[in-house]
C-alpha cells in the first residue's frame, strides 16, 4: 500500500501582538518615515512597508523580524499582510528604525547581527528624543559579513548609497533629500501645502496683474479725458 506523505501548514501569525510605537512621537515618526520612501519610489518596482513581520527561517514563524521602515528594491510593491524572505527572493535593502527606550537594546545589539546575516545592505538608526543614541542618527554599511559605520559628510547628513538619498537629523526629525537633485522629500500634508501656497501666490500675482492694468486703463481714461478738453478749448479759441 502506497504511503501517504502529508505536509503541516505552517501558520505565521500577522501580528507579534506588540504594539506598534513607544509613543505618539515614536509612532509618527515611523509612519513618516514610510510615506516619505513610499512617494519617492511610487511607479517604480520597489516594495516599502514598516511595522510588518518578516519572516526569515521558511517552517519557523518564531523566526521573524519586525523593521519600523524598509525598502526593498526589485519586488512588486503590492500589499501584503507578512513577508516571507524564501518566498520574495530577497531580505531588505534598507531598514530604518527608529530607537526607543523598549528598542535601543535590540536595536543596538540583537537587530545589527540578525540584519547582516540576512544581507540587509544597510541599516539606519533615529533616536527623535535624542535620549538613547549619540549621535540620534547612525548608519552602517554592509561589508562582508559584518557593518560599517557611514561616516556623516561636511554638513553630518549621512549618505544612503541603496536609497540615493542623504539622511539629516533636522530639528528633531529624520529629513530625507535626493542627492541628484537635492530635494527634500516632502509629507503629503507638505505637498498639500507647497501646492496651496503656490496656488495662493498665483492667484495674489493674478490679482495684481489685474489692479496694475485697471490702473493703467484709469490713467488711459484720464489722459483721453484731459486731451479731449484741451483740443476742445482749443476748438473754441480757434472759433472765436
């Protein structure tokens, strides 16, 4: 009698049933953080999530990471529920996560090891409380088995290499700008605003392109009048 191989459904949970941020500012900063790469590479075929439970070990969902934000370049940027590094070919590109007191230790130590081994390029820390890190912005290169720190440039921004981005520690918030062109990636609440202020300038340019050419047509009307009067005048004096 022909045996009957059977294979258990590995089940991996969605939630770790941890909350999402320490704080208000932890959690927002960690939801900007993910809209601001999202925009960036919006049309392109690159996956940015954060907050998600990535698992890393294919029949263990006990061996799963959870990176406040990261990209991953060269996948479909389709939603997803959890992400399976043996079933997406490929672990993050690039994590940042942003420290707290209930994370600095893991972030500091236990998440380096784990996100080299799975081939992370690069991993960013941001301490918004600037409490728990020193400097509150740090980042490490991939080279070998092992990171390197990125050294900050002349204005202490640090240099992504996989995001083509350079990241600044700016009033308390991690500021994001394009090295081709030096922008900063903005919210959509900044957007909204920029486009707002733009259109209100028009609007003020307009609206004084109007004043300037009424005036100039008062002053037409005045100089018409007064040129009127005067061949007038000069009609009657002619007559007499």
């Amino acid at each position: 009698m022909a045996s009957v191989i059977q294979f258990r459904q590995v089940h991996y949970p969605e939630s770790d049933g941890k909350p999402m941020g320490e704080t208000d500012e932890h959690r927002d900063e960690m939801v900007r953080h993910i809209e601001l790469l999202r925009h960036f590479y919006r049309g392109q075929n690159v996956y940015v999530s954060g907050n998600l439970l990535v698992y890393y070990e294919q029949g263990n969902p006990r061996k799963f990471v959870v990176p406040d934000a990261f990209v991953v370049k060269a996948v479909n940027p389709r939603k997803r529920r959890i992400y399976k590094i043996w079933m997406e070919g490929k672990a993050p590109d690039v994590v940042i996560e942003t420290t707290s007191r209930k994370t600095r230790r893991k972030d500091l130590t236990e998440k380096p090891t784990l996100y080299a081994r799975l081939g992370v390029k690069e991993y960013f820390l941001f301490d918004p409380d600037q409490e728990y890190l020193e400097p509150p912005l740090q980042g490490h290169r991939l080279a070998g088995e092992a990171y390197t720190p990125i050294a900050p440039d002349e204005t202490g921004a640090l240099v992504s290499e996989e995001l083509g981005l350079k990241l600044q520690f700016e009033n308390g918030l991690l500021q994001l700008y394009r090295i081709d062109t030096g922008e900063r990636l903005l919210t959509g609440d900044e957007r909204a605003a920029d486009e707002a202020a733009a259109r209100q300038a028009e609007a003020t340019a307009r609206q004084a392109e109007a004043t300037v050419r009424q005036a100039e047509a008062a002053a037409r009307q005045t100089a018409e009048a007064e040129l009127a009067r005067l061949r007038e005048q000069l009609a009657r004096r002619s007559g007499a």
